[in-house]
C-alpha cells in the first residue's frame, strides 16, 4: 500500500506541473483559467507540502511486525551459477535473505536474494528433555533437529 500510496502522489505532482504550465501559458495569453498563476502557484506550494508530510509518515511509519525468527536446523541446499565464471555450485539455503556466498571457483562474492526457503514451523517435543521447541519443516528427509534446552540431537522421519 506504501508503495502505491507514493506511486499515486508522484503522479498527482505531474498532473499539477502540466496544469501549471497550462495556466502559465493562458496567463501569458492574457487569459486566466480560473484562478491567476499566482494562486495556482500558492495552491502547489500548499500541495507540495501536504505530498511531503505524507511521504515522511509512510517512510517513518514502522513496518508490519516482524514476525519471531525460527532457528532453522534443517537447511536446504540452492544450486547458484557464479555470474562471473558461470561455474554451478550449491550453497547451503538458510532461508535468510540476502544469503550471501562466494564461488569457489573464482572467488567471486554474490547475494542470493528472491524467495525464502519454502516450508513451515513445526513444533517438535524433545525425546530426551520433553521439552517442545519449534524447528523450520522444509520437507527435507530426514529431517534432523537439536534441543535448545539439553542439546540432544534428534531425527524426524
């Protein structure tokens, strides 16, 4: 919406510089288009004003909550090419964006940006502590998992 909200007062703002070339020339004519260009100009002023103050609010507005990172235990893998010597290689998929990763064969450094790695919470409970936590379920098999509290290692199949 932000985004949109910006868009709509960029154009509104060319809209207005058009109509006031427009009553500058019907001015210059010795015509006036309702108003004289002296009050068209203060009406722009007042305008560029009401745009600025509503471009502060949605820049300062903070954004939606954020929502509680997951430790993920469990991480994919991404297949990359090296934009640079086109070299294909995988990179462990955290699911943090940008992921940031370095050819191995020429040492480039790039950053993964796009989608997130797909998958969901799950809760899982603790075979050795009972303790239930939540791991991030990318689908992957086995799935394998540590306990916060006793640091036992476990498997989900």
């Amino acid at each position: 919406m932000n985004k949109n909200l910006l868009k709509a007062i960029v154009i509104v703002a060319l809209l207005y510089l058009i109509w006031l070339v427009v009553a500058a020339y019907f001015e210059m004519e010795g015509n006036k288009i309702l108003l004289s260009l002296k009050y068209w100009s203060l009406i722009g002023v007042i305008l560029y004003v009401i745009f600025l103050i509503l471009e502060i609010i949605v820049y300062l507005k903070p954004s939606k909550k954020e929502r509680e990172e997951i430790k993920i235990i469990s991480e994919a893998l991404k297949k990359v090419m090296c934009s640079d010597c086109k070299t294909v290689f995988l990179v462990s998929d955290t699911g943090v964006r940008p992921l940031r990763y370095t050819c191995p064969n020429c040492g480039k450094e790039g950053v993964l940006r796009g989608k997130t790695v797909e998958g969901k919470a799950r809760k899982i409970v603790c075979e050795n502590c009972n303790v239930e936590f939540e791991i991030f379920d990318t689908g992957e098999r086995p799935l394998s998992y540590s306990c916060p509290n006793c640091h036992f290692e476990g498997v989900v199949s």
